[in-house]
C-alpha cells in the first residue's frame, strides 16, 4: 500500500473526491451531490473553502461554548503537543491531568469531586454505566444490575449508550443490545407543553414511572437510572418542573444511583457549570464531553460522587481497582485544552452570560411562533428548539431542506432532527447575531413550501 503524496489537502481547497469518507450520521449520496464544506473558523462563525461566511448557531455539534480559534485555548494545545505530546495514564500520570480533575470536582456540585477521564460523550456514558454495575459489585450486591434509561434518551452510539437510549433508529439495526434494561417514558407533551419557556408545567408526575419499573423488576435488581437533565438530540425537551428532584428522591428510597449525561449540559449552556447545578439535584455521577474543550480536542469523562469513589478504594493497595480505562483517557493535550477552555469560561464569565441571555434569546426564538409549518418552539438556557410539520409521507424532509438551505442561502449552520431545528450557539453570540439568527430562520421558514 502507498501513501499518496500528490492529493491536495489544503484546508481552503474543495476536495475533488468526496467519496471515501463514510459520513457519521449524514446521508452521504445527498450530502455528496451538494456538500457544506467547511474549512476555517473564528469566534462564532464558520468559513466555506470559498471564504463565505457561515453564523454558527449551534456551537458545533453542542462543542464550541467559548466559540471557535479562542487564543488561550489555541495556545495552551500548541505548547502542549510541544512539551508533552502523550503519557499513559495507567499506572503512570502527568500532573494537569489532576489539575483538571480538581477544577471539575469544584465546578459540579456537592461531594461530585472525583473525576474519570474517557474521550467522548459515548465512552463517557459507557464508563459511567459501568461505574454503576461494577459500584454495586464490590459492595456484594452483584445483583443490582438493571439499567433504566429513558425514552427519546440519547446516550451516544456504544452498545450502553444506545441500549439505555430511547432513540429508535439508533437501536433497531443493532441487534439485541445490553439485557436487563428498561426505560422511563419521555416526558413531551405538545398538547400540554407546547411553545412553553424554559421548563414545563407539566409532567413531573412522569417521574412516578420509575415506581413502577421498581415494583416490576425490585430495586434489588436495579443498578442505575440515567438521563439527560434536557434531552438534546431528541429535539431539546426541557425537565418538567420539580421532574428531576423527584427521579432523586425515588431513586435514593430505593438505593439507586442515579446519573446525569450532562455531555450537552454541561459548561453553560443552561447557565450554569452543570444542569445538576440549575436544577439543585445533585445525582450520583455526571458524565461530560463536548464543552469541556469547547470542541477542540476530544475528551469525555464522568464525574463521580466521593461515596461512590471510595466504595472502590478496598482491598490490597497494589491491585487496581476498577478494570476500566482508555488509551487516551486524560491525554495529556486534552487536558490542556480543558484547562485552558475553563479559565476562558470563568474569566469572561460565559456561564452568566448564557444565564443573563435567556430571556432575550426565548423572546427571539418564539418570535417564530406562527411562522408557517411552525408547531411548537421550546428553549432553555442557550438552547432553542422548532418543530416544523412534518411533509405527508416524508418525515424530517422539510427540516433538512431548512438546514441545507440555511447554510447555502442564509449563511447559517443550523442542526436539524427530524422535522426539528435545534439551536445551540457559542455562549459568546452577541445579541445583533441572535436577532440576525432568528430574522433569518423566519424568512426562511416563510419560503419552505
Ligand atoms: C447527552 C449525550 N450523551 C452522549 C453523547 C455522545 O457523545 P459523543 O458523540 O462525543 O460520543 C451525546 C452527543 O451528542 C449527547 O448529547
């Protein structure tokens, strides 16, 4: 095999084959027939190879919070790859990797104080679930093995992450998936929520579910309950009112730990450092990603309660405690990154700044309430959420021509799912860009046949 020296790969040129690349969660014939090329970034806008342009709305994929080329962040990974560019961390270790597990345990709430390192959201949900199991084990209650996730859940793509899942598609290709899990029902109701603002009314009462999948199976069985305090890729569904705080209190009456996937929540984009924090629930592990490099370097992780920790911190001292780690877990240009992404977060006070933009940003987003197609709009934090009528027999096919449109005709990156358009942008988004943003999305909306 030969490595081709003679292809172009120059960042501002168009590729001439689009065809080797397999694309992740894209349909690659349509995407390949009229692709959205991106080669640079700055601030909260992306750049075409053609150097248009492009509002980035949605921080990425839910990453870029401190927006994108942040200089700090640039830096620490430049002189990091030059100093050092990799150490294992088993059984060996550099020193910001502890650096970095200490400021995470003193941004999340309460006694969530030690920290778990993976390399997405996906490894860090696994690495949570198993966490979970392994918790109950080395207690003697190897029977607590049960796995409750949730509806319309998004847990990332590993056989855990899809298994506790509640996404179709993303489940019924693959087989028979983990045994022994069950799932809460979602908690979206359009007849009863819709156009609401940050969290509904209605639907705390969902939470008593879980009373029944324990009367079910009996908590003996039952290792964890894992959701996400606002499912994001499902289409943005804000907590019911009061529907956390109770999964908790079921959840301890029963001794079942309960774990938050903060991997979109997380850093700000609900206005505060966690969900967990927003909603004064404090759950037993926090699983992160994305935001915590604001995107630029892959890292995930789980952040666990103290109890939970020293429950493992048994036995001889020379045998490793839990037989679970990545190659690159706390790599040590992630952990750079990290470090670098949080001091940007705390001194330009991100946090606080989605917090203080939310009413504006809500206002802005239900402006396009009677657009046409427009059938409900929810939004939190920094997040807005359209659901569009879907086209008789072509479901998700209106959104998509709004994305694709968006990005040709608009110069804005928006996220669809389904026939949802989602909206996440960099916390530092002035207030011009959101009025921008939304002006656009609503002529554009006005032209969708
Ligand atoms: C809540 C949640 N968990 C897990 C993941 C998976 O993260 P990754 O794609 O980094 O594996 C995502 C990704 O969007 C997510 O939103």
């Amino acid at each position: 095999m030969s490595v081709a020296h003679d292809i172009d790969t120059s960042a501002e040129l168009s590729p001439n084959d689009l065809e080797a690349f397999w694309m992740p969660f894209t349909p690659n014939r349509a995407f390949k027939k009229n692709p959205r090329l991106i080669s640079r970034a700055k601030d909260v806008h992306y750049y075409t190879p053609d150097g248009r342009a492009v509002l980035d709305a949605t921080a990425g994929l839910w990453c870029c919070n401190a927006g994108h080329g942040r200089a700090p962040i640039v830096e620490a990974i430049q002189k990091q790859a030059a100093e050092l560019d990799y150490a294992p961390a088993f059984q060996f270790a550099h020193p910001k990797a502890f650096a970095l597990a200490n400021r995470l345990g003193m941004m999340a709430p309460a006694d969530l104080d030690h920290v778990f390192f993976a390399n997405s959201g996906s490894e860090a949900v696994d690495s949570a679930l198993k966490i979970a199991l392994a918790y109950w084990n080395v207690q003697g209650k190897g029977s607590k093995t049960r796995l409750i996730g949730r509806e319309r859940g998004y847990h990332g793509v590993g056989f855990g992450g899809i298994s506790v899942g509640g996404i179709v598609n993303n489940r019924k290709f693959f087989g028979g998936l983990l045994t022994g899990v069950d799932h809460l029902p979602h908690t979206y109701n359009r007849a009863e929520q819709a156009f609401t603002r940050g969290e509904p009314e209605w639907g705390a009462h969902l939470a008593d579910n879980l009373e029944s999948i324990v009367a079910l199976h009996d908590a003996s069985t039952i290792a964890a309950v894992v959701v996400e305090p606002m499912a994001g890729s499902t289409g943005v569904l804000p907590p019911p009112k009061g529907y956390l705080r109770k999964l908790r209190e079921i959840c301890d009456k029963h001794g079942i730990l309960l774990i938050f996937d903060e991997v979109i929540t997380a850093f700000g984009r609900l206005g505060f450092g966690t969900a967990a924090e927003r909603y004064g629930v404090v759950p037993d592990m926090i699983t992160f990603a994305k935001g915590v490099t604001s995107g630029t370097v892959p890292m995930g992780g789980v952040i666990v309660r103290k109890p939970v920790y020293d429950a493992f911190m048994n036995g001889p001292e020379h045998v490793i405690e839990l037989f679970h780690g990545y190659t690159y877990s706390a790599h040590p240009i992630a952990v750079a990154a990290g470090l670098a992404t949080l001091d940007v977060y705390l001194d330009e006070g991100l946090f606080d700044r989605a917090r203080e933009l939310e009413g504006e940003w809500a206002d802005a987003a239900m402006s396009l309430k009677g657009k046409p197609n427009v059938v409900d709009i929810r939004t939190i934090g920094l997040v807005a959420a359209i659901d569009l009528e879907s086209r008789p027999g072509a479901v998700g096919a209106r959104a998509y021509e709004a994305m694709d449109r968006a990005f040709h005709e608009y110069d804005m990156m928006i996220r669809v799912t389904g026939d949802t358009i989602a909206l996440s942008p960099p916390l530092t988004i002035s207030r011009d860009q959101i009025g921008g943003l939304f002006d656009g999305l609503g002529k554009l909306l006005g032209e969708l046949s």
